[in-house]
C-alpha cells in the first residue's frame, strides 16, 4: 500500500509485524510515563505498519484514544486526542510522515533500528502536546475553580424548584462536588441540622436531578440534567444555544 511517500510493508510481513507490535506495546514492564509517552509512538507505528486497505488513520486515532485510558488519562471522556489531531491535522501528518524516515546512518543519536528514532520522538512530544493542550482547554471551558460559586447561585437564583430549601441544598451539592459522593445518612450533619430537615433537603436536592444515586439507598454524587448547563457551564453552554441533542 502506498499512502504519500509512504509505502507499507508487503502483505506477507504484517501479521508479524502485529504480533511484534502487540507484545511491545503490551509490555508489562512499562512504567506509567512510558505508557504515556508510548501512545505516540504506538500511534505512528500502527499506523505505519498499515494492515488495512482503508481507514487506518481512522483506527490509529480509535486505538490512541483507547490508549489513554490505560495510565487512567481520558478524564470520562472530557477530551480527545483526536480532536487535538484533528484541530493540529497539517503538523500531525507532516510529523506522522517524519517519523515515516529511515534512520540516519549518519547521526549516532537517530538509534539503531529501521526507522528514525529522532523523527519518532519528535512525534512523541507533538502527541504530548497536543493532549496537554486538550487538557487545557478543557479546563478552561469548565472553569472548574468557580463552579461552586456557580451551583450556588443556581439553587439560589434559577431554580425555583429548590430554592425554598436553598441554601441546605447547595451545602448539599457543594459536598458532593468535593468529595465526588456522600452517604445519604451524612444529609443532617452536612446541612448542620435534625435528620428530618437533612432528609427534606435531600429529597429536594434528589427530585430536581441536582443528586442522583445508583439505587435509592445508595451514596449521592452530583447531577448534571440539562437545566444547570447552561449556568454550570456557561462556556460550554451560552444561554439559549443548549442543542436539541444536548436537551
């Protein structure tokens, strides 16, 4: 298969070359850094070897994403390799095709196997980047910092469901934002009054999506329904373009 300057192995070498791939990536001795550092180059090597006669770009990108979250890196989903590839797509094929270069017979630091190792890691660190600023950006768009001033001004000014109960709920909230879940039992003591009222608050909290559990007796975590988009996150959702999709 030619794909640029790009030719692939012969057909006869692939599966061998997979086999090889699989046990080098799937090495058990890898520490986590280079696992990291290895979603690059796995990357660029699957996508060398070429097993397929269309699409494998398109599964190179599935396998990274997949990659990530192996060290425990994809953050639930937040962001994406992909879309960092695909908003760097000039530099990620002109330093995909780099990595495709023999090694210097010339230099002594371009390592000792078929290919450049100088142009892999090259690669490497422009994959690293590119998840480092999709990191960031999210970030940004979030803007996790002031979100509990956020929830707060939504029990207390938006949601008029709960806003009799408000100022126990949004200590509600705030708790499972910190702690990511609490025990239902733990309602009176967050709220700082009789297990009755705790109870009350929750219930509130509960019915409006703003807590949700697996099951009615389980811990509570935060909900995320629709209604508090577009003031939880209003870079994500600006006032009055939430989508039919996300809705």
């Amino acid at each position: 298969m030619e794909v640029g300057d790009h030719v692939g192995p012969p057909h006869e070498l692939v599966p061998g070359l997979l086999g090889h791939f699989q046990w080098r990536y799937e090495s058990a001795d890898f520490s986590r850094i280079q696992r990291i550092v290895g979603i690059g180059a796995s990357h660029h090597r699957l996508a060398w070897i070429h097993p397929f006669r269309d699409g494998n770009g398109r599964v190179a990108r599935l396998f990274s994403d997949t990659a990530i979250r192996q060290p425990g890196l994809d953050g639930g989903g937040l962001w994406s390799l992909s879309r960092g590839f695909a908003r760097n797509r000039t530099e990620y094929y002109e330093r995909l095709a780099n990595a495709d270069q023999e090694r210097s017979s010339f230099s002594a630091d371009d390592g000792r196997g078929h290919l450049s190792e100088r142009a892999l890691w090259d690669f490497c660190e422009f994959t690293l980047r590119v998840m480092a600023d999709q990191i960031a950006f999210m970030e940004q768009l979030l803007d996790l910092d002031g979100l509990e001033r956020r929830i707060e001004h939504y029990v207390h000014g938006v949601d008029a469901e709960v806003a009799p109960e408000a100022d126990r709920v949004f200590l509600l909230l705030r708790e499972a934002l910190l702690r990511g879940e609490f025990p239902r039992g733990d309602a009176a003591r967050i709220v700082g009054a009789s297990d009755r009222t705790g109870r009350t608050a929750l219930t509130v909290a509960v019915n409006a999506g703003l807590l949700v559990s697996d099951t009615p007796k389980a811990p509570v975590r935060l909900g995320l329904p629709a209604k508090v988009h577009e003031t939880y996150f209003p870079q994500l959702f600006p006032a009055n373009q939430v989508t039919d999709h996300v809705r």
